[in-house]
C-alpha cells in the first residue's frame, strides 16, 4: 500500500519564476493538504483540499494556489518566486471527517535562487 | 488564535535515559493533539495522538496525555535508544472536514548518543 508520494524531490528555480509541485494521496485518502516547513522550523498551513475544492486556507498569499483532480492527487503552484519561497514542501492526505491522522509525504525541497 | 509551544532548544541524552519534551497549547476549542516524528531527509510521521482530556496516547514506548487543566500535552519516553534521534513535533488539530490544519510548534532536536 503506496503512502503519500510528492514529486520532484529537489528543485532549484531562480526569483520570479513559476513552479508546480505534485503529490499523490495514499490509497484510500481523499483530502490532501499542503504545508511549508522552513529551515529549524514547524511546518505552515498553506491549504487543504477535499472534493477538488479549496477548503481552508493559511496565511498564504495568492501567488500560492493549487488544484485537486477527480483522483484526489493535488498539485501545488507558486508564482512569482521569492528568496523567502526556499522550504520543505510537505503534502499530507487523509479522509475527511472526524480526528483522522494526516499521513504525510517526504516533501520536495525547493531552493530559490 | 490557536498555537502550540515546544520546549526550546535541542535534547541530547544518553542512551537509556528518560525523555522528556514539554509541550502547551492555546486553543480556543477542544483540539485533538499529536506528537509527530520527523527523521533526517524524511516527512512527518505521526508517533501518537490523543482526542479528548485526560485520554492517554501511547507508541513504540512514547506516551503522552491531553491535560486540559494545564493545556498541556507533555511527550515522555522511559529509555531512549539511538534511534529515537529525530526533531519531535507538537501539533493540534479540530475534527471535522472544516477544521482539518494541523498547527505544529516549532519542533524539538533529539540527539542520543551511545
């Protein structure tokens, strides 16, 4: 039983570029949220998704937006990149309701140039 | 708003000795509350959970119990090995698909040596 798998793994962009990040649920999960750990830090609330629609939102600006698909896989999108944007970038799924633990991916490491 | 508080600064013990990492929140409901592990290079993974005051959770030796009275949510660990060395995160959490973020403190560094 696959868990929570994100992709890339490592990406590096530059300041002012876009880029999107993936994740796909483990089996069974139909909400997925996505968190921003920074260095020596805990991990923020960017948002959450369930049903393909956003369904709590952090204290993110807009140029962080995201997506979730019919297969409950969810894509996470950044623009404009600032140097502040360099994080671990953790997804985490778990069924919607109750006290249910999230179960959470390795995360993609993302390095802004 | 809603947060959690860790104790600062790193832990380093020697192997078999008692851990213990503090944990307090602030909360304006009944949170469920979670101590979450995070090894070097890796995701979070959760180590225990505990849904209402005075209830007990409890994981490959690690224990910890929802004090409403104190706010608290203290993580505790009677002899740690090597391989316990991790940061340790608090976390609370409200049921319900509407209240479905998790908030962490900002983490703990356990290192055991031999």
């Amino acid at each position: 039983d696959a868990g929570v798998t994100q992709s890339p793994t490592h990406l590096i962009k530059t300041r002012g570029q876009q880029v999107t990040l993936r994740c796909s649920p483990k089996s069974g999960h139909d909400t997925v949220s996505w968190y921003q750990q920074a260095l020596g830090q805990g991990p923020q609330f960017i948002f959450q998704y369930y049903e393909e629609e956003e369904r709590q939102r952090g204290n993110f600006p807009d140029r962080f937006s995201g997506h979730q698909f019919p297969n409950y896989s969810s894509e996470l999108n950044v623009n404009a990149l600032l140097l502040g944007d360099s994080a671990l970038y953790l997804c985490a799924s778990s069924l919607a309701g109750g006290s249910q633990p999230q179960h959470f991916g390795d995360g993609t490491r993302l390095s802004i140039l | 708003g809603d947060s959690v508080t860790q104790m600062e600064g790193p832990v380093t013990l020697s192997e078999e000795a008692f851990l213990t990492i503090n944990c307090t929140y602030t909360a304006t409901g009944y949170p469920s509350l979670f101590w979450y592990v995070q090894y070097p290079g890796e995701g979070l993974q959760l180590l225990l959970k505990a849904t209402k005051a005075d209830d007990k959770g409890s994981n490959k030796g690690f224990e910890a119990t929802y004090r409403k009275e104190t706010t608290s949510f203290h993580l505790e660990k009677g002899s740690v090995q090597v391989s316990d060395s991790a940061v340790y995160f608090c976390a609370l959490r409200y049921g319900g698909t509407s209240y479905g973020k998790l908030t962490f403190g900002q983490g703990t560094i356990l290192t055991v040596h031999p």
